[in-house]
C-alpha cells in the first residue's frame, strides 16, 4: 500500500490517511479527481466503486465528495476525498468510468444540488416528486420549518384536564338526589 | 421437458435487427403506433420487501425497456440522524432494513465504536457474530419462500416463512424484539443469551436442514422452476465491475468476493468457512448458491454456538451517552449481509451529532441499473422471479 501511494505521488500532489489496515484515505485536488480515478481503476485493479456520495460543509461553504474504491487482490478500500465548491456545485461525471454511477450521480443532483453535466438521467426525480424548495440533504434545509408550513395540525388536538373534563362531560346531567322530607323539617 | 415447449420457447429468437428500431443504444418507442404498451408493475409485488415500482414498455408480452422507480418508502432516515445523538441514532438504523436489520445495527455501531476507539468484549464479538448469522439465515428463508412464490408455487413460502418465525422467535429470547431487535448497541450487546439458549437454537438449525432438504426436493428438482429460472438474467462477468455487483449476484457469476473472508470482521477469522462460488450467473445457478449459502450459516451457527466463551462480559465501558462526542473523523465499516456488501459511512466533526452517515445497500445498484439492463427482452411474467433473484430491498435504495 506504501508502494502505491509514493506511486501516485510520484504523479500527483496527494494527503493520504491510514484509518485501518484495510481502509485509507486520500485527499486530493479537483483537476486531478479524473486521472487519479482512471490511474485506479486501469493500473491499480481499483475496479470496485462501491459509492460516491458527499458531505456538506455548510460553515466553510464546501462539498466533500467521497469516491470509495475497493481492490480485490489487495483487499483494500480507498476513499478518495475532494472538495468542491458549494456556490458553484459542479462536478465533472464519471459514468464513462463506472457505468452505474449515474445513479449516485442522480442521487447528488437532487438530495444536494451538486450538478454533474453530461450524466445520463441526472435530471430524473429520485425519491422526491414535484421538489421546489432547496434540496433537502443540505444542512441549512430546515425540516421541521418545512413540515410546518407544508403539513397542519390535525383539529380537535388540545390537552385538557381530565378532573374539569370529568365534571364537564360525564356528570354533566348530573341530578341531585331529592331531599327526603321529614316531620322535623316543617 | 417436453420436445414442444424446448422448440416453442428456446429456440425461439426474435430478430432485433428489424424491429425495434435502435437509436443509441436504446429503443424508439412510438406509444401511438399501437405497437408497444406501456404499464407499471408495482409498487406492491409478491417477494419483494418494500415499495418499488417498474415502469415497463412491452411489446406483445416482451418486455422492450424499463425503468425503476422509487420513492415509495422514502423515509429519510439519513437527515433524520443528523438530528440524533450517536445513542438515539441505533434506533433508526434498524429500520433501513426490515428483513435484515442486524447488518445495519452493526456496521453503525463499530462505525461508532472505531470512531472513538472503543475496543469491544470477546465475548461481546461471539454474540454479534451469532446474530449477524441468525438474520442471514432468517433472511434467506424469506427470500427463498418470494424466489418460489414468484413463480407461482407458493408453498415454500408458507414452509420457510413460518420457519423464519422459529428463528424470530430466538431473536426475541436474546432481545424482546422480533422484527427490529436494536440489539447490537455501540460499546457491545444489550443482554446476555438467556439460560437454554444454545440447545434451542441447536434444535433449530436441525429442523431447519430438514425443512430445507424437503425445499431441494421440491423447489430445485422441479422441471417447471428450471425452465424458468434457467439463463434468466444472465450476469457476466464483466458487467460485475462496471455495475457494481456483489453478494451472491457476483459470486454467482464467479467473482470471488465476500466480505466475511476478504476482510473478516468480528470472529468471522476464527471460524471455518469456504468461499462459494458458482459459474453460469443466471437466476436458476443465484438461487442454488444461496440454497449453499444457507447451509453455510446454519454451519457457522453450529460453530458459533460451541465456541462462544460462557463467561465475560458483553458490554464496553462507554461514556455518558447523553453528552457522548466522538472525535472528528470518517470511517466506511462494511459487512455481508444475504445481498453483499453493506456499509455505513460515518463522519464526523467532533460534536455530539454525526455530521453525515451513508448506509450503502447492495440492492442500490442491483435494482436499479442491473435490474433495468436485465429486464430487457425477458417476458413479463418473468419480471417477478428476476426481481426476487437479485434479492431486491427497496428499503436500502432510499434509506
């Protein structure tokens, strides 16, 4: 694993982490993104991409986008960081690489708004119908702001308690017991 | 067979060249010319644990292309753990799962463990080693009852469902649920196997290699399941790669990947287990590897049981929970659950909730881009078993 990452830096400016024995992590620039990838996928056996997703960043407005790639002969898993920008949102696809990573690639264009020009179906809906607000993975996406103003309060939802709803209801017709007359009464 | 239905059916190839006609890869479909039909097949669908829909084009009962749809069973369960704490998040993760929660119970719990460097109890390791076995094998019991009952012979359904309700039953002994345990809590286990446990389960597996051998009998050697499943969706070798493939989809077409042994998890090192493998990668060779695979786990679950130490403890010294933060980093732990590998990816900045968690499903890409590619010129009565023989959870698409 030494070997091949002093192999990719021979090539290309990267940080590497060691998270375990059979996972790593590397961080590296987005113009490299490409040639990293397909130096993976023909030279290394990198051949397994067992997804892509992103992270977001909202305080430092940035996107972190994870490529995890796995080898079969090494046993290995590695995560490729990059950073993108979140104003801008782009990001070159990668369907010509690995044919089924439009549908992460779908899956980012609308849970995050990251857009990926070129890749098939990208503009498709997902899990999500008729969508206006912003996408919903995006951390600054307020859920229960939205669920207020899209949903409402069932009616007849109020609390009572129980000893004056006792009163009120049950013993409403309530009927005193007669008085019983007695000689000593007049 | 007979001679007739070989002649009528095998042999019989329509000539793609003249009709319909191709434009890049793909079929013009003119819905107006009254040559195509177009349906939707779903959302509710015999075999299938969830809600996903298929949106055919046929032509006469051929099916010409398709489309998966979901959204069905969208529940959010990834925004919704950016809102929990890492202790009120092992509640959620359950749910991605109905059939087989465990794998995801576990992935996020040593997800949560390596994280903030908490080492776990052997005995603890033994324990979730059992479960995790446990759900495959009450998994695959389910699955098999959809593989046949998509074919129209619904008996082994009610055979293997009703034995599945045998393992449930042990399942709520060790942790008061049947369906979601929320057993496998970051740090250990929640309880310790209650007192008879292993005889019972012992007693269990024996029943179970009885009730499977009456499902050889009469699921594998009947002529009609054969001709079915035989060269229905064909999964070559080099489509493994480019789509993604894994569990017994990939294994059934040569590739040797399972994660147990790539990179052994838990005990999964110290027990005595072969890599399957099988050549042919259609329904009929799938159904017959996780008919192995099966008896694999009621194998390990035999090892396991002899193996686990009856003393020690079963739960890590862990921090307060309420107040737990876990220092900043990202992890992807991944285990094989009865469709491949399953994941959870895992970050985190250092405060008391997850910045983001991924679960990542093997039936992620095998319903959606291999299902699409798969589905084209089979026929529609067809569509159900293929369905069920990439062991389909729609639960794991939309998480």
């Amino acid at each position: 694993m030494k070997q091949l990452l002093n192999r990719i830096k021979d090539k290309i400016e990267i940080e590497f982490l060691k998270q375990r024995d059979d996972l790593y992590f590397i961080n590296v620039e987005e113009k490299h993104i490409i040639f990293l990838l397909s130096y993976l996928k023909e030279q290394e056996e990198f051949t397994h991409l067992s997804f892509l997703q992103a992270v977001d960043y909202n305080e430092y407005n940035m996107f972190q986008l994870t490529y995890m790639l796995y080898n079969y002969e090494t046993k290995v898993n590695l995560g490729i960081k990059v950073i993108i920008d979140r104003e801008k949102s782009e990001m070159t696809s990668i369907h010509k690489l690995w044919p089924h990573a439009w549908q992460f690639q779908r899956e980012l264009h609308e849970l995050y708004g990251i857009n990926f020009p070129g890749s098939p179906r990208v503009n498709e809906s997902f899990v999500l119908e008729g969508w206006e607000e912003i996408p919903p993975m995006r951390r600054d996406f307020d859920t229960k702001k939205y669920s207020e103003k899209t949903f409402y309060q069932r009616p007849g939802r109020y609390t009572k308690n129980p000893k004056d709803y006792m009163k009120e209801k049950l013993y409403k017709n309530f009927v005193e017991p007669p008085k019983i007359r007695r000689k000593d009464d007049e | 067979m007979s001679k007739i239905s070989e002649s009528k059916y095998k042999n019989f190839k329509a000539d793609r060249e003249k009709f319909p006609k191709m434009e890049n890869g793909k079929p013009v479909i003119d819905l107006d010319s009254h040559k195509f039909t177009k349906i939707w097949q779903g959302p509710q669908h015999p075999g299938v644990t969830g809600n996903m829909s298929m949106e055919i084009t046929l032509n006469g009962d051929e099916i010409v292309d398709a489309k998966t749809h979901v959204g069905y069973l969208h529940r959010g369960f990834e925004k919704l753990l950016e809102r929990r704490k890492y202790i009120q998040g092992f509640t959620i993760v359950c749910r991605i799962c109905v059939p087989e929660p465990d794998t995801n119970e576990y992935c996020y719990s040593a997800a949560v463990e390596e994280l903030s460097g908490i080492e776990i109890p052997e005995k603890a390791k033994w324990i979730r080693t059992l479960n995790l076995e446990m759900s495959r094998i009450a998994s695959f019991l389910m699955w098999i009852g959809g593989q046949a009952g998509s074919l129209g012979m619904g008996i082994i359904g009610q055979w293997t469902v009703s034995m599945r309700d045998f393992w449930l039953d042990l399942f709520e002994e060790i942790s008061g649920g049947r369906i979601y345990h929320m057993y496998i809590i970051p740090g250990g286990v929640r309880k310790d196997l209650p007192k008879g446990f292993k005889d019972r389960a012992r007693n269990l597996v024996t029943k179970t290699r009885k009730l499977l051998s009456d499902v050889e009998r009469t699921f594998f050697n009947n002529s009609i399941i054969k001709s079915r499943l035989k060269g229905l969706g064909i999964i070559t070798p080099e489509m493994v790669d480019e789509y993604g493939i894994v569990g017994p989809n990939a294994r059934g077409s040569g590739k040797e990947y399972d994660v147990r042994q790539n990179t052994p998890y838990l005990k999964y090192n110290e027990l005595d287990l072969n890599m399957l493998t099988a050549t042919g990668g259609d329904a009929y060779t799938r159904a017959e590897l996780r008919y192995q695979e099966m008896h694999q786990s009621l194998d390990l679950i035999t090892q396991i049981l002899d193996k686990i130490p009856e003393d020690g403890d079963i739960q890590a010294k862990i921090p307060n929970v309420i107040n737990w933060k876990i220092p900043a980093g990202q992890t992807y732990i991944k285990a094989e659950s009865t469709r491949g590998e399953h994941g959870f990816y895992v970050v985190s900045d250092g405060s008391k909730f997850p910045r983001r968690v991924f679960n990542r499903g093997a039936s992620y890409t095998h319903a959606i881009s291999v299902l699409e590619k798969l589905a084209v010129n089979t026929s529609i009565s067809d569509l159900a078993g293929l369905m069920v023989s990439l062991h389909t959870c729609p639960p794991e698409i939309e998480r």
